[in-house]
C-alpha cells in the first residue's frame, strides 16, 4: 500500500518513512508523486490544519493521506512573537529554512538567546476505507542561540534546538548522540510515541 504525506516538506516526510516501512506501507511526498497543487491552512489551530489538508489531498488524489502540522509556544517571547500555528510565516508570506533561521535568532538574542519552548505536532490519516483520524501530541523542547551551522532541511529548529547534557545543536547530533541525548530531545526526534497512531490508522 501507497500513502501520501500531504506536504512538500521532504525532511517531515523523511523522519516518517521508516515507521510506515516497518508496518509494510510505503510512504510518497507531494513532491514525490509529482502533485503540485496547495491547500490554504485556514485552522485556527495545528489539528485543524491538519485535518484540512488530509481531506483536500485525499480527495485530490484518491489515495490514504497523511498529514503533519506543528506550532510551537516559545517561554520568553510577548504574546505577540509568538510563533503559534504560524511558525513559518511572517509579513504575509512563507518563509524558507534560512529566512526562518535569520527571523529567530533575532528573536532568540532579543530575549538573552535562549529559551524554554513547548511544540504541538498534530497528525490527520485518512485510510483507504476512507476513515479519518487524528491526534494532538506535544514535546518540550530547548532554544539557544547562536544558531548551529549545521542544517537538516526541512526543520529549521534543529539548528536551535539544544541538548544542554552533550552541549550540541540537534543538527549536530549524530545517530549516538540521539541515544545518549536527554528526554527533551529523544522526544522530538523520536515518533515512538506517534507509532501506536498510526498503526491504528492504517492497519485498521
């Protein structure tokens, strides 16, 4: 079976494609299967985004869908900085990795470069019997500036996410550092905890 990740955002799909291949499911990018039409996200929050877009490209493609949506509260920022569902836009328009970087840091330094910080990362399924499902998850996280060189693209934060026990950047981190790294960071690169959903999902 073939399930599309409703998103162009290859490194989001990337981080997705071993659970499906484990449960004998190949998982697609938009891009991938060549589909090139958008949806606006006009939820009021990250699950309703994500519903949004799971029901548009099911019904666009005919085919069980995915999609992901995360927003993210940062502890020193004013209400009004804050990243909320909208992490990737500013003055009215989407932002690249490297324009995202440039915008937080600015932010980050504004408040001593550094910063507790709260994801929610919400997932929509719809399967081949036409079911949809979905789910809100949230991970703790930490913010320190300077941003590391590094870049793993399509997640700009992981230039500043930091592991405060092994003094790295999560870009930086290798696959042993990912073992050895503390709760917060296990947690936001470990989707453990979504598996169980998507199992349900789609071997439903």
């Amino acid at each position: 079976m073939k399930v599309v990740f409703a998103s162009y955002n290859q490194g989001k799909c990337d981080g997705y494609k071993n659970t499906f291949k484990n449960l004998g499911i190949e998982l697609v990018s938009l891009s991938e299967i060549g589909c090139m039409e958008k949806v606006e996200e006009t939820g009021s929050n990250t699950l309703e985004n994500a519903v949004i877009k799971a029901e548009f490209y099911h019904k666009l493609l005919g085919l069980p869908v995915i999609s992901n949506d995360s927003g993210l509260i940062v502890s020193r920022f004013s209400k009004e900085n804050q990243p909320g569902v909208f992490v990737r836009r500013h003055n009215g328009r989407e932002m690249t990795d490297e324009e995202l970087i440039a915008t937080y840091e600015k932010l980050f330094e504004e408040v001593g470069g550094e910063s507790e910080g709260v994801f929610s990362v919400s997932l929509a399924a719809i399967n081949a019997k036409g079911q949809l499902f979905k789910r809100e998850f949230h991970y703790s996280t930490f913010f320190k500036c300077p941003a590391s060189k590094e870049r793993i693209k399509g997640l700009p934060f992981r230039s500043f996410e930091y592991d405060r026990k092994l003094k790295k950047h999560y870009a930086q981190f290798t696959d042993e550092d990912w073992i050895n790294a503390n709760d917060n960071a296990k947690n936001s690169d470990d989707i453990d905890e979504q598996s169980d959903f998507i199992k349900m999902a789609f071997k439903n």
